[in-house]
C-alpha cells in the first residue's frame, strides 16, 4: 500500500462519521481554511521508523484532528465528546478501526481537549489521535 493509498483508505473511513454528523468535514491533509467541524490529518512526529529489513518495511504515524467552534462551547465540547468515545457511533477510533489499515495505539495515543488558532480568523477547539499503520 502507498502513502496515498493510505491517506484515502483513512478519509473514506472518517467520511462515515458523516452520517452521524452531517455538517462534518473530513479532509485527508491538513486544513487550514477548515471550517468546523472538521477532521483533517497529517504526517506525525515521527513519521516513521524502520520496522524490518529493506526500505518498504516501515511503521507509519499520523495525526488526525478533529476541530469544533467555541461560539457554542457546551454544543463544541459534547461534539468532540461523541468523536473521542469508542463507544459512540461517530467515534473517531472506531471508523479508522474499520480500515484494517490504521489504527490508534494503545499507548494512550488520544490526546486531551486543545485550542487552535491556526486558520488565523477564528479559534477552535480540538483533539488529536495518533495513528500508526505499517507498510
């Protein structure tokens, strides 16, 4: 599987969440004209690592994002709430579970409520997971 490959195998997974949450927008790079919700995703830190011989054999770690408007916080917090809960039907997690490609670590890879202000015009507020898949 390529890179690309792997980017769209994870965008079609996250666009499911979209029949939960219809006004949701799911991007497979990072967005800096988002328009929340949003859920985007770039290379982590790291990106990868060697994980067996030869060039073709690596580990592979994302950062998919997932951003909500703070001009309603309560409706923004119970949004990010549903995407962070395995167990809701739009969690983030489960969709990207079903990929058989990626998956979020155990290694407490989910992180804890953040702000943004990287679009430069509004603030929002957002979570990332860490994603690994192995090529």
């Amino acid at each position: 599987m390529t890179l690309a490959q792997a980017v769209q195998a994870m965008t079609t997974a996250l666009r499911t969440i979209q029949t939960q949450i219809p006004e949701l927008q799911v991007y497979g790079y990072p967005n800096g004209n988002a328009t929340p919700p949003s859920i985007d995703m770039y290379a982590g830190e790291p990106f990868q690592d060697g994980a067996g011989f030869g060039i073709g054999n690596k580990r592979i770690w994302w950062t998919v994002r997932a951003r909500v408007s703070v001009a309603d916080p309560e409706a923004g917090n119970k949004l990010l709430i549903r995407l962070l809960d395995p167990q809701d039907p739009a969690s983030v997690e489960a969709a990207l579970a079903k990929t058989d490609v990626a998956a979020v670590g155990n290694d407490g890879a989910v992180s804890g409520l953040r702000s943004y202000s990287d679009t430069g015009e509004l603030d929002m507020l957002g979570a990332e997971w860490r994603v690994e898949m192995y090529l």
